[in-house]
C-alpha cells in the first residue's frame, strides 16, 4: 500500500485512479481537496486496485466515502487501511463518511473478526436520482403543473441572464456564497468553507457551472460533474440568493436542461434530509439510496 500526503504534487495519478475505478458521485479529485475541515490533512491511500480520500488532524481520522475500487476488492482494500491506520497511529477512533447500506453491511460483518467495532450511524443522508430519459424541459403534465408555474412566473417576473464564473468574477461569486449562508439554517451549513474554496479555484473538477444573472446581479451558482466510469452527473454546487421567490426551483430546472443536453441519463442530487430532502423530492426522483456515517472505535 502506497500513502500519498501530498496530494497536490500526485494530482494526475490520483485522478488516473479515479477515471479508471471511480463510481461514486464523490469519487472527485477536486471535492477530496477542497473537503477537508479547518485542521485536517488530506491522505490518499493507494492500492493495487485503487484507492481511498481520508482526512487526519492529529490523532483524528476520517473516511469519505466507499473506496475506489471494484467491487470484489473494495472491502479487502478498505480493511487494509483501517488495519494500517490503527497499528501505525495513536488512533482510537476512525470516523466513516457517507458509507453506501451496502458497504456499511460489509463492514459490520467484518468487524466481528477484528479488534475494533462499528457504532451504529450519527446520521443518515438519502440520495435521489433523476431519469434524464424522461425529463421534459417544458414540464409538460399534471405532476409538473406546481414546478411549471413557478418557472413561467419566475421568467416573467424577472430579467433571467445565465453567464460564465469567468464573467461574473470571483468577487461576486462569493458574495453569493456568503448570502446563501446567512439566510440557510445552521445545519444546511456544513459545505460552506468547501463551496468557497471550489469559487476560489475557479470551480476546476466541476463539468457543468451556470451563473444565473437575475437584473444584472449574479444571484445563483449550480453545477457539479460527470461521475466516474458512467453518464450520469452529480449535482453538488447549489448556492441561492433568497431574496428572489422560487430561485431554488427554477436553477434545479435550468441545471437539469443543461446536463440533458450534455447528454447525461441521470442526475444524482446528492446527500441531504429534512427540508432539503424535502425540496429535492418536489422534483419526482425515480430511486432514491442511503449513506451512513458513523465511527469504528479499537476494542
């Protein structure tokens, strides 16, 4: 097992590991970059069939996501890294973030022959997935009736522009971040220093980025990019001015329209609960998933 610290200097291997065994909606060089809280290191652990993003601020470890691997060898990797990390470091805990149901049942059952164990989750996030296939940009039908009214009221009420990060300039894109967070509840807070540092460094990783320009003020940024290894996108960027009703919708829509014309089959909109989950089922998901995160403590 090969331990990268530096990651930035082994950029392009990581992203080779990622093009060539990725599948998951965060299997992102650049979000693994960006993702770290205030204190933690990025470490990327390297196996002979691919690899995993963790984090470590002292004597503290945490896991984002399943591993980069095929599925016959994710486990086996997976528990490589946990083994080296306890037998190497003073580390009585490793934190699991947004750990697939599957995987999570894997590592469980594993867990009964090693010498730690797992805690039930902190929490859950659930995943839904749209079906590009069927997606009418004219939300034509009963089911869309309350979205379609939203959007035709929204153009009709306002001057729309959509326009490049470029364009707009990083001094405004920032002001919108910052906007969205003051008027978002404390718990919708926990990407904020992570959608900034994506503004900062010219949202590189990201496949698809609209700027809505609501009467001439850059008023909303969506974007995201194509998961590994299929033809679906991951919508993670989706910062919003309030002030302007319905936003939120219309920038879903308008993001929608523009992966299907790039020719995505499916938009995963990624981990969320409560309100926000409730926002994104406004949107008729054809399946939804479940990640877990939770810690693994020695024995």
């Amino acid at each position: 097992m090969k331990i990268i610290r530096e990651i930035e200097g082994k950029a392009p291997e990581i992203w080779r590991i990622i093009n060539k065994f990725g599948w998951s909606p965060q299997h992102n060089y650049c979000l693994f970059k960006n993702y770290g809280r205030k204190g933690e290191l990025p470490v990327f652990f390297v196996g002979e069939h691919g690899g995993l993003f963790a984090y470590q601020k002292k004597d503290v470890w945490r896991i984002l996501t399943d591993s980069i691997a095929p599925a016959a060898q994710d486990l086996k990797f997976f528990l490589s890294v946990i083994d080296w990390i306890f037998q190497n470091k003073p580390t009585q805990k490793i934190i699991l973030e947004d750990i697939s149901e599957d995987f999570r049942r894997e590592i469980l059952a594993a867990a009964k022959t090693k010498n730690w164990r797992a805690t039930k989750p902190s929490y859950s996030l659930f995943w839904p997935r749209i079906d590009l296939k069927n997606w009418d940009q004219n939300l034509a039908g009963g089911q869309w009736k309350r979205l379609r009214n939203i959007y035709n009221k929204f153009f009709k009420e306002n001057k729309v522009e959509f326009s490049s990060p470029a364009e707009v300039g990083k001094k405004e894109l920032l002001k919108i971040a910052v906007k969205w967070k003051k008027q978002r509840h404390d718990n919708d807070r926990v990407h904020f220093e992570q959608y900034l540092r994506f503004i900062e460094n010219n949202f590189e990783g990201c496949d698809l980025i609209r700027i809505m320009i609501i009467s001439g003020r850059p008023s909303a940024i969506n974007g995201g990019w194509r998961i590994p290894n299929s033809q679906n996108y991951y919508s993670y960027l989706g910062l919003y001015d309030y002030d302007f009703k319905g936003i939120g919708e219309v920038s879903y829509i308008d993001e929608f329209n523009q992966a299907k014309k790039m020719g995505f089959e499916k938009i995963d909109l990624g981990g969320s609960y409560g309100g926000l989950l409730d926002f994104k089922m406004k949107f008729h998901p054809t399946e939804i998933y479940r990640t877990d995160t939770f810690s693994i403590l020695k024995r």
